[in-house]
C-alpha cells in the first residue's frame, strides 16, 4: 500500500471502535502516526495491535472528551513532542436513544451536547495553533444526515450535528486563508454499533462496513486535497457545498 500520510501526525476521537477504529487504522496504514483518543482502553488496545500488525504506529491517549481540561493538556504534549498536528478527525459522539423532546432528561441531553458539539470546540480551540504549524492541517469532522432532518424523537443527536456542522464550517470560514483545510464527512448508514443500537431491527449486512468508509475520510486528509468548508456524502460520494435555503 502507498504511504500518502507517511511522517504525518494525526489525532482520530471515538477511535476505540466504528468508523474511527477504521479511520484510525486506515491513517496509520497509510503512514500517519495515530494519537487515537477514546474512553475506552481495550478497544485502543486492540487498535493497537491492528495497527502494529499493519506495521505502523500509534499513541493511545483513553479520554473522555467531557474532561475538557484533558483535551488541553493532550495538545500541550503534542505540541512538546511534535510541535504541530497535521491531522485531525473529530468522530467521538453519543447517539442516545430516541425519545419526545419533553421526556428527554436534562443531563441525556447535556451529555450529547457536551460531547457532540462543546468538545469538538475545544478541540478546535487547543489544537488550532498544532494545525497552523502543519503544511497542511487536515480537518475532518464526521456528521450525520440526520443533521438537515427534523426526525421526530432524535433531537438531541440531531440538534447536536447540525451544530457541529456550523462549527466546522465557522472554522473552516476562519481558516480559508491559512493552510488548514476543514471539512465535514457524512457516513450515511454504516455497519457500527451505534447503528445497531439506534436502528436494532435492521440488517447490518446489508449496510457498508466502516472499513469502505474510512477510505473516503482518508482522502480528505490528504495534503493534496484543497476543498474547505464543504461535506463530503458517502452514500452519493460526492463533494457537497452547503446552500441557504430557496
């Protein structure tokens, strides 16, 4: 396999299993030195091993992305051992289950919002000086269709995305004239356990593997890929600008 991201470093959250397991190995096949973040540390053991059988390379980092303090720290020593960050994928996010708006219980909903939205802020804001210090800072962030989508009983995962994507496309707005690239990633449908806990009657083989989509999100991480502030649509595979509506 070809090294495209060789000698790069980059950070994946929610890396422990899913679609950022995969983008996490995909990267580190690909060359990149992986600082894959997740709460939970069998399953960055377990990526570990997969990346180390890959031959490459990574740095287990388990933390919950609700310790905001963490996130500061982690890019304090990053910027001590590597002085930037190339690559940043923010996939950490909770889904819930789905629930009216008035029977929602408040910490449900600010458990998603902290996690979904204010922690990919924080990431934004610890990691941005990393990523300006890269040829090329490559910016990913992974949303859902569910974001333009009113679903009755999904509001906080929902509200949640369509959050995130006025952040990256806010950060995406401030970074245009530097060499930071920023860009959305929507999966559609994918054979993940989140999946199966939001959707449990549906077949998961009949759904792609996160494998096939982790990819897609390694071309936006490329150095050669220019585009910002757009979103990048699996299941059409098309490159997407956003439109106010007519």
């Amino acid at each position: 396999m070809s090294k495209p991201v060789a000698g790069r470093v980059a950070l994946v959250t929610g890396a422990s299993r899913g679609l950022g397991y995969a983008a996490a190995l995909t990267l580190a096949r690909a060359g990149a030195h992986v600082i894959a973040v997740a709460r939970t540390v069998g399953g960055l053991e377990e990526l570990d091993d997969a990346i180390r059988g890959a031959g490459g390379s990574a740095t287990l980092t388990p933390l919950d992305l609700r310790d905001y303090a963490g996130i500061y720290r982690l890019a304090a020593a990053l910027n001590e051992r590597y002085g930037r960050l190339d690559v940043l994928v923010g996939n950490a996010a909770l889904a819930g289950v789905p629930s009216p708006l008035d029977h929602i219980e408040p910490k449900a909903w600010d458990d998603m919002m902290a996690v979904n939205v204010t922690a990919n802020w924080h990431l934004i804001r610890a990691m941005d000086p990393l990523l300006k210090r890269s040829d090329a800072g490559r910016v990913v962030f992974v949303t859902s269709g569910i974001a333009t989508l009113a679903y009755a009983y999904w509001a906080p995962y929902s509200v949640s995305k369509a959050a995130l994507d006025v952040l990256a496309r806010t950060y995406a707005a401030e970074t245009s004239s530097t060499a930071v690239r920023v860009n959305l990633f929507s999966p559609g449908a994918t054979r993940t356990r989140m999946r199966a806990m939001a959707m449990p009657g549906e077949d998961p083989m009949t759904l792609p593997a996160p494998e096939q989509v982790a990819e897609k999100i390694l071309d936006l991480c490329l150095p050669s890929f220019s585009e910002t502030g757009k979103i990048y649509d699996f299941r059409s595979g098309k490159l997407q600008d956003f439109a106010r509506p007519a």
